[in-house]
C-alpha cells in the first residue's frame, strides 16, 4: 500500500514537470499585476509557453530574452488564444495601466457585479492593494456616498468591483504617486466636529438644573479631536483614550468613521453629538455637547456660591446650639465642631470614633421637585471619613436640618424629603453675651 501511494504520488510530480515541458505555445497574455522587481510591466504583452497545473503558474518568455523563461502566477496574467485579443484588450487597460488602489476601510467588499445589492465575492482589509482594471461611468449615488465603481484585481486573483469611497486610488509612475479619486474638504458638519470641544451631556443637565457637580465638571474631561495630529482623544471619570486616525470617511448621513480609531461620531446638531468608541474590547456610546460658556467662569461662579453658603452659616451663627442635639460651631476655613450629639450615637446615626470635628462640603443639590421646601444639601463629614447630609434651611430664627438616607441620593441629588422615619434637628444661634467693656461672657 505505502509503495502504491508513492508511485501515484511520482506521477503526479512527472505529469507536472510534462506539462511545463510541453512544446508550443499556448498564446499570448497581458500582464495585469506584475510580480515585485519584475522586469515585466502592467498591460505588456507575453508569449506563454506552458502552464502548470500543480502550482497554477505560467511559464513566460522574458522581455526580449526568449531563450530566458520566467514562472509567473497565473492570476497575475490575462491569456488569450489569439495575439490579436491580447493587443485589443491591453490597448483597453489604456490608462488603467499603472493604476492601483488601497483599502481604506477594514472588511470593505469587492461586489460581483458594480452595484451595492450585488453578491459580495471578497473582502479586502485596512491597507490591502488591489490592481484597477477599469472604472464604471460616474460618478453615481450610493447611499448617501457619492463615487465611482471600480474594477479591481485582488492579490490572488479575485476579480469584482469595488466603490472607491473607502479607497485611494493613485497612479503609481517611476516610484511617484497621484491620487485618482482626492476630494473636497469643504465639509461644514465635519468642520464642526473637528473646531469645537466637546463636553459630556451631563453639563449640559448640570448648568440647566443650576447644580455643578465640581468632582465631574472639569475642563480635562471632554472629546478633543485635534485635525493636526490626527488623533482624537476622549477623557471621561472612568476613560481616557487618544487614537490617531488615518482618514475620516462617510459612514451615513452626518456620520462619519475615523478610520485607524473605534470612533464613530453622528452629528445630532450643531451642538450636540453621538460618540461611539471601544475601550478595552467593548463597546460605548456617549452623548457630548457644545458649551456656549466658558468653562472657568462656571466653576468660579459655583465656588462663589458656596463660599456664600458658608458665609451665610457664619452669620446666623456661628454657633448654634439644640437641646437634643448639641452645640454646632460653624469655622470660616470651612470646618465645623459638633459636641454633645450622643443621640445620634446611641441611634447608631454616627459611630462615637466619629469625633467632634471635620469639613463642610456643598457637593449635593436638591432635587427641583422639592427646591421649594430647602434651601440646599449640606454635608458634615467628620475626621473619620464619615459623612452626614442634610437638607437645610433658615426658619423661625435657627437652622433647620432633616437627615437624609443614602438611598434617596441619585447622582449627588436628593430626589425626596419623604422619608419613613424622619429625623429632624433644629438649632438656634447662640450668641455670646459682651459686657459693657467688650469682654465676651459665657454663652447663655
């Protein structure tokens, strides 16, 4: 059996090397895609000799050399019986000759026929060449792109046609290159995208609602395409990413792809824009706007409220004493002493390790359906790192407090004042005694 398999297996190496020995010739062909350092170019005409079967190649006569024979792919040539075909055809490729494309787009494909709904036969990657045969009359509509149809030539063979949006197609001529197919620039909406910074959605949601969150509105945090070093980056909390791109191409209407990045970005309106992107394999999609304001003056004014708050603290104040409650000393460097709270503790409210002192911060905001009833959200957090928060308000002469549960808290907003168990605190100033000197006397 083994020896069997053998012999058939010489015979088939016997069969091929017969064949490429053949006598004749078996036409004559036009060269199409001239292997590298070739001495042959696009659209020359060849005498083949033989064909191998086995290696699907031809055996050619070298320019002017026929005694000196060259094995080329046979995709690389077109055959004809008859020399006249051969002259008709590659007096056709005219100028076409030296014409080549380059995919633009990763899973372009190559269409039997010079239509969009037509069988797909390849699929060219980001970067491959293809040889161009021709070129369809144009330029025509597909979809909302507007191009030609060409016909191509893939590495291997594949032959089909190709819309040149996602191609560059160039004449290549002693080592020089002219783009074919280069376009206009004047692209309004793309301008847009490409002059402006753009800003996560929720600023927007933040200067409606009059409630800058400091910790998520900052200037570092945006998209930033920059036309010059073709890279665009975006800076979110939890993302940072910067690609370079090679081209931006159409991918719909006020749609567009940047190609060589994850990026897509579907202009919503001139302000306002859609951003898909891939951040460690997967996918997200972010909504970002245009800011008619300066950011800085935002920022300023919202430190500007609440210094006021705390202004405001100190002069009803600064202490402010409760029964139940204790004594609440409000500091101008924004700090704050609580002793005698031990209800709160025995509630298990605050931990004793808690301590008597620690920082104010005006980080929350009340929701606009319950605005009306408190003037804002202020928070305690003690040396410890716990925190308590309160909606507030000045009545009746003191400072009224309601605690607030964490689990009414959304996005540092307080969504109710409705709560199961409420716990309200309040507290009057206690203002110092001065005697007719001016001495301070102890706190009534």
């Amino acid at each position: 059996m083994h020896a069997r398999k053998i012999t058939f297996i010489t015979l088939i190496i016997i069969a091929g090397t017969l064949i490429l020995q053949g006598c004749g010739n078996l036409g004559t062909g036009v060269v199409l895609w001239p292997p590298d350092d070739s001495l042959w170019e696009p659209g020359d005409l060849v005498t083949v000799k033989d064909e191998s079967f086995l290696r699907n190649t031809y055996v050619v006569n070298q320019p002017n050399q026929r005694r000196f024979k060259e094995e080329v792919d046979q995709w690389r040539i077109r055959l004809f019986r008859r020399e006249k075909d051969a002259v008709a055809w590659a007096n056709d490729m005219g100028e076409w000759r030296e014409v080549y494309a380059e995919c633009l787009f990763q899973g372009l494909p190559m269409r039997s026929e010079p239509s969009n709904t037509a069988s797909r036969v390849y699929r060219f990657r980001e970067g491959d060449l293809m040889k161009v045969l021709g070129r369809e009359p144009g330029p025509v509509q597909v979809g909302n792109l507007e191009g030609f149809w060409y016909q191509v030539l893939a590495e291997g063979g594949v032959e089909g046609y190709v819309f040149d949006y996602y191609l560059m197609v160039m004449r290549v001529s002693d080592g020089e290159q002219e783009i074919l197919n280069a376009r206009s620039d004047d692209d309004p909406v793309l301008d847009n995208i490409l002059s402006s910074v753009w800003r996560p959605k929720s600023f927007n949601d933040m200067l409606a609602d009059r409630q800058i969150d400091l910790s998520l509105f900052r200037p570092e945090y945006g998209v930033f395409p920059d036309p010059t070093e073709k890279t665009i980056t975006l800076r979110l909390p939890e993302t940072s990413i910067t690609e370079t791109w090679t081209d931006i191409v159409p991918a719909g209407r006020n749609r567009y792809d940047f190609l060589g990045t994850s990026f897509r970005i579907t202009v919503n309106s001139d302000s306002f824009i859609s951003v898909q992107f891939s951040d460690e394999g997967t996918e997200h999609f972010e909504a970002f706007v245009r800011l008619y304001r300066d950011m800085t003056e935002i920022i300023d004014e919202e430190i500007s409220r609440r210094e006021a708050v705390l202004e405001q603290l100190l002069e009803q104040g600064p202490v402010y004493g409760s029964r139940a409650y204790g004594e609440l000393a409000i500091l101008e460097d924004g700090t704050f002493s609580w002793s005698g709270k031990s209800s709160l503790i025995s509630r298990g409210i605050i931990s004793s390790s808690a301590g008597n002192r620690g920082s104010l911060e005006f980080d929350h905001f009340v929701d606009p359906s319950i605005a009306d009833s408190h003037e804002g959200v202020l928070s305690l957090r003690f040396e410890n790192g716990e925190a308590l928060r309160f909606l507030y308000a000045f009545e009746d002469g003191g400072l009224r407090l309601l605690l607030v549960p964490e689990n009414v808290i959304d996005e540092r907003r307080v969504r109710t004042d409705q709560y199961i168990d409420p716990i309200r605190l309040f507290f009057e100033p206690l203002i110092p005694s001065v005697s007719e000197d001016g001495v301070a006397l102890p706190d009534r």
